[in-house]
C-alpha cells in the first residue's frame, strides 16, 4: 500500500516541518466545514485537469482512468453521506485528494501535477459561482413576471403617486409595479454581465507564476464551458472582484426588494390598507390577538443589511493584501455563500408572495382624492388655454387653499366657483379634474396613462417569455 503524505496532516504538513499543528491551529486555520459545499466543481475541476495532463502526455492513460474512477466513487460517497470530511485535512481540496489516493494509489497523487490550490479554489469558486448564477436568472425572471402579471390586472386601478411621502399625482398601480419590472430587469443585466466575468479560467496559474508542464488551458477551459482564460496568472490567482462584483450586484437586488417590501408593509397598513396579504405569509402575534405582521416583507428588507455587510466584508478583505494569493482569501467563502443563499431564498419568496397580493382598489382611490392629487392637472388644463405655467400654478394653489379649507376635493367645488379663480376655466374643467382623466392625460412615453401601461406589460410579457 502507498503511503499518503496528506494523511500525515496529524503530525505535520512534510518533511520541513519538526513539530505538528496545534490543535487551535488546526481549527482555526481549516475551511473544511463551509468550503465542502464547493465539492461539485471541486470535482469537476479536477477532472478537466487530470484529462488535460493525460491528452499533454503528462500522465499516462491508466493514471487518468484511476482517477475517474476513484472520483466516480468519491462523488458517490459524498452524495450517500458518507464521506468522512476530516479537519485535519483543512479543506474540501486536500480531503477530496487525500481520499483518492487512498482510493487509487499514485494516480491520486500525480493529480496535483502542475497546479495549486491557489487556481483550484479560484477555480472551484468560479465555477461554483457560475451554476448559482445560472439559478439566480430564471428566479430574477420569475420575480419580474409576477410584478407584470399582477400589473397586467391593473392598468386602470388608480393609486396616490408619492414624492416625500405625501401626496403627489395619480397613478395606476401598475404603473408603480412595472417600476420595479424596471428595477429588477436591470439586476438581471447586471448578473449576465457580471456571469462573463466571473466564468474565466483560473487554472494553469498554478501557485502564482504559472507552470513549467506544457498545459493546455485553452482546453481545460472548453471543457468546464468557461469563455475565457485568465491572462495573467499573478491576478489568476488573487483576483477576488468577480465575488465582489456578484455580491454588489446582490446587494442591489436586495436593496430593490427592500423597496418594494417597505412599500407593501406601509400599504398593508391599516391606515392605507391597500393590499392584503395572503395569510400564508403572515405571521400572528403571540399576545395580541387581531395581529397579521407581514414578517416575510419585514425580512425581506432586514436580510438586505447582511448582504450589504456581505459586501463590505468583501471589499475590506482584499484592500490590503499584497499580490498574489493570501490565506485572507479564505474568508470570501463564507460572506459569499451566505449572499447567495440570501438572495436565492429571498427571490423565491417574494415572487410568491407578490403573487398572492390582495388590491384594495377603493382605498387605493380614496387615498388619490384626498390629496389634491389633481392639482398639476388643473394647472396644465390653464396652460393650455393660454395662462403662463407659473401663473396657473399660482391659481391652483389658491384654489386648493379654498378647497383645503372647505374640506372639499378640487373635483367637488362647483364651475362657478373654480371660474372665481380663473374666468378661463370651462364645463371641461372636470374630465380634467378626475383621476381617471388624469392618468389618461399622461401618455408620454414612460407615463402612466394605460394604454402606455399595457404597452408596457406587452414588452415585459415578450421579453421574459419569447415564443
Ligand atoms: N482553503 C484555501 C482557500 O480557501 C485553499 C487555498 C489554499 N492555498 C494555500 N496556499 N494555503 O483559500
């Protein structure tokens, strides 16, 4: 039987070293127990290479066949739970590796040749990273078709646009949904971007210079369906802005459903009640009886401050570390991991619960009339018969003044007593003054008159499901 040298890990690293880890060492320096979850690619990876060393002639065919096989059993082993992930064998690279050898002798050991576990785990995290993201696209398209299928109903349910969280002009709820399709279209842009840059090649960098073996990266590459190599392998090797770039684009996305989830908490309100929440996202109180919180929302917006932490986390690990390779780089695992699982429940969750959103059109409308919301309206109804824009804006003031006054909307107050502020003001002036008519107004391009709206759904529809 061959003699392993990574199962000395209990005595010592090899031969240089003359006294072995101590056991807080041993603990405080392994990876193991998080970085297992990098297994797959772990795997993946170092098939690609071990084929690439036997088509260069670098191992023989025999050692290639030994070490599929030995990795076909460790795939089994790991998926059956039983592989036994040992601490002292520091992390999911030297556990998978020092299996194999037990499993198949040298061929085991021959895998290493011309690499490092510096461009494996920037390959195993790539890697990794690159099938999240493939997971993430669809959960991203899923989000946005919720919003439009849930704006597609409601084109002409008129709502109180906002701007400082007063009352400002009306607008359809679809429209302020479809704000957010906005939104998280381009999170997804964002992540196809950010997916080019992260799906390239480590590999070959060996530890930091490169290697003397004649390998064949631009294969390994076609066959893990990375797009590109690294170029450099002092940056192949250190490089950890593809994590940070993905957690920036995961701290926009939470920062987007934050949004919308502090939106559905005040519109959930009883003081607006604009929408009702399916029961099955709600939560009782344990003491006060008629209680429904909208705890998923209140998450939804909490666990965005662990992402943006995610990032900060990231961006302070490496501002100071000198090229190449740090054991630093050991710490993107964890923050990056959590960013993913974040964002992928969160997704999940929310495109659910959009879907199971109760519109309270009265209250909706009723909250439009009380704040003068068609006083813009009135304004440009002036303009257009001839007053300058900051005259008329004059005019409406007073008139709303007059109406704040008499607790009226504007709508209510009678033509002769809208013709006391402005003689130009006609028995037209009310179609103006209605919200329908105003939204019907605003058909510029991006406004939210309906037949925009519904354009706008249309476009949304075909994008997210082409024929
Ligand atoms: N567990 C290590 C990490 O996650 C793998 C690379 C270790 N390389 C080294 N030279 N110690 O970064």
């Amino acid at each position: 039987m061959a003699t392993n040298p990574l199962e000395n890990k209990n005595q010592a690293w090899s031969a240089l070293f003359s006294e072995p880890m101590s056991d807080l060492v041993k603990r405080y320096t392994a990876s193991v127990f998080f970085d297992k979850r990098l297994w797959q690619a772990d795997i993946q990876g170092s098939l690609a290479h071990a084929e690439m060393l036997c088509a260069q002639g670098i191992i023989s065919a025999q050692d290639l066949a030994d070490i599929q096989r030995g990795m076909a059993h460790i795939r089994q082993e790991i998926e059956a739970g039983t592989f036994e992930w040992k601490l002292e064998l520091e992390d999911v690279h030297l556990n998978i590796e020092a299996r194999l050898t037990q499993l198949v002798g040298d061929a085991g050991k021959r895998l290493h040749t011309g690499r490092s576990r510096n461009d494996q785990v920037a390959t195993d995290v790539r890697l990794w990273l690159r099938g999240e993201i493939d997971q993430l696209l669809p959960l991203l398209r899923h989000m946005q078709g919720s919003l439009v299928e849930l704006a597609a109903e409601h084109a002409h349910t008129i709502m109180p646009g906002y701007t400082h969280l007063q009352v400002a002009q009306p607008v359809s709820f679809a429209h302020h949904l479809l704000a957010y399709v906005e939104m998280f279209h381009r999170d997804e842009q964002r992540l196809i971007e950010v997916r080019r840059r992260v799906n390239t090649l480590p590999l070959g960098a060996a530890a930091l210079a490169g290697t003397s073996y004649r390998l064949d990266r631009e294969r390994v590459a076609r066959t893990l369906g990375f797009d590109s190599v690294c170029r450099n392998s002092l940056d192949a090797v250190s490089d950890r802005d593809f994590a940070i770039e993905f957690t920036g684009f995961a701290a926009l996305v939470m920062m987007h459903v934050s949004r919308i989830s502090e939106e559905i908490i005040i519109w959930m309100n009883q003081n607006f009640g604009f929408v009702d929440l399916a029961d099955r996202y709600c939560t009782g109180s344990s003491i006060m009886p008629q209680k429904r919180n909208p705890d998923v929302a209140e998450l939804a917006r909490g666990k965005t401050a662990r992402v943006y932490g995610h990032l900060n986390a990231l961006l302070v690990l490496m501002k100071g570390q000198p090229l190449t390779y740090n054991k630093d780089n050991q710490e993107d695992k964890e923050p990056l991991f959590d960013t993913v699982d974040t964002v992928r429940d969160t997704l999940r969750i929310m495109a659910e619960m959009v879907q199971g959103i109760q519109v309270k059109r009265e209250a909706m409308e009723r909250a439009a009339l009380r704040g003068y919301a068609t006083a813009t309206d009135l304004a440009d109804y002036l303009v257009k018969k001839g007053l300058p824009f900051r005259d008329a804006h004059e005019v409406v003031a007073h008139a709303v003044k007059t109406a704040i006054g008499r607790g009226l909307d504007l709508s209510a107050l009678s033509l002769n007593e809208l013709q006391a502020f402005d003689a130009r003001i006609g028995d037209d002036v009310h179609d103006v003054l209605s919200l329908a008519g105003s939204l019907q107004a605003r058909q510029v391009l991006g406004g939210t008159a309906p037949v925009r709206v519904l354009e706008e759904v249309q476009r949304h529809r075909q994008r997210l499901n082409p024929a």
